[in-house]
C-alpha cells in the first residue's frame, strides 16, 4: 500500500490540513528543557512513522506536560523498569499500555536522571492516511487520531517503539511543523491525583483535539 498526501482546500470543519513536502528532524537541542515548556513546543510539530508499509505523519495539536513533582506522573515516585525512559534525556518516545486496551505515545522531558513527561494527546492526519484507516478500522478521519489511544493505533505505536530516541534516525520521529498562535489550555483529562493543575495544552478550533468542548473554550 502507498501511502498518499492529502492536500485540501477545505478540510474538516474549515481546518486545512497542511502539505508537508519535505520535513527537518527536531535536533535535541531545539527541544526546551522544562516540561511545561516543551508540552507548549511540541504543538505544530509533526510526528512522523517511517513504518514499512509506508510513512506516516500528523501535526500535534495536543498535549498535556506531567512534570517533575507531579502526583499524576508516573515517574512520581520513584524510577521502575515501567517508566524508566522519563528519566532519559529529553525527546526519548516513552510507550506504556493503559486501560487495559490501548498504549499512549509520551516524550520525555527533563535532563538525565530527571523523570518526566509530555503525552501526546491529538495529531492532524498529513500522511500515510489509508494506513491510519487500516490501523484504525474506521475511514472517518476525524476519529483517526483524536485522542492518544486513537492516534497510537492509527499510527501502530506500541512498546517496540518504547524508548526511541525520537530525535536520531530511526523509524519514529519528530519533525519541525507550524504552530498556530491559537493554542488554549485547560485541566488534564483521565486524572484524579493533581487533576486542578492546568497542564493540558491544545490549538483551538481544532476538529482532531479531543475533550469536551467546554474543555476546548479556555483560553490561555
């Protein structure tokens, strides 16, 4: 199967869905040392899958930042062979298995030895959609990759790829993209420990964002 580049005039809900002819990896050096700051970076950047059915890749228009001291990380208290990616340096792709049914894509997000993460909520589909459809058994795009179980299947991320540096050459990685000067924040979705803190990060009127919409009014 080839992977196809969808160009739009008008995409979902008036949003355009981006043409990306060639992508520049992320170095780690562009990548801010603070969780909280690299949660905000991260929106606008592409996730890229060089998978070997074929590439796939989407615009991060969500996340949330579980930084260090954060009852909901869970690098919380203390490193475990579970979460011991969090303490890599930063840009490193930390997978895990939750709910029982589905795995989540996170980047680790301090220096050495420093345990914390961004989870990467919600992508915008630019390439390798019928793969995504394959993944996902579904063909509605915005069910695709609105959400981080939903985007995890949809671009097969699962523990093979737990501790990939995602700024070195490899099969997942992060490339430079466009950030809209839209971006909200609000509570973290899912949580009960630390749950009042605003950690959450996204691009307003963005259709792929998941959440409730009174989540997605806030603004900064």
């Amino acid at each position: 199967m080839v992977p196809r580049l969808i160009e739009f005039d008008v995409a979902i809900e008036g949003v355009i869905i981006p043409v990306m002819p060639s992508l520049r990896r992320l170095r780690r050096s562009e990548l801010p040392i603070d969780t909280v700051d690299l949660a905000r970076y991260l929106l606008g950047k592409i996730v890229v899958h060089d998978h070997r059915q074929g590439r796939m890749s989407g615009r991060i228009v969500e996340t949330e930042a579980y930084p260090l001291g954060d009852a909901a990380s869970h690098a919380y208290r203390r490193k475990t062979p579970r979460n011991s990616v969090m303490y890599l340096h930063r840009g490193h792709a930390y997978v895990y298995f939750t709910y029982g049914s589905c795995f989540m894509l996170n980047v680790s997000s301090e220096a050495v030895d420093q345990g914390a993460g961004v989870l990467i909520r919600a992508l915008e589909p630019i390439e390798g959609i019928e793969l995504m459809e394959l993944f996902r058994g579904t063909e509605k795009l915005r069910d695709l990759t609105r959400g981080p179980g939903r985007l995890a299947e949809a671009f097969d991320i699962d523990l093979r790829l737990n501790g990939v540096d995602l700024c070195a050459p490899g099969p997942l990685w992060l490339a430079h993209g466009a950030a809209k000067d839209i971006a909200g924040e609000s509570v973290r979705i899912g949580i009960t420990k630390d749950a009042h803190r605003v950690l959450r990060f996204f691009e307003r009127g963005n259709p792929f964002v998941s959440g409730t919409k009174k989540l997605n009014l806030q603004h900064p």
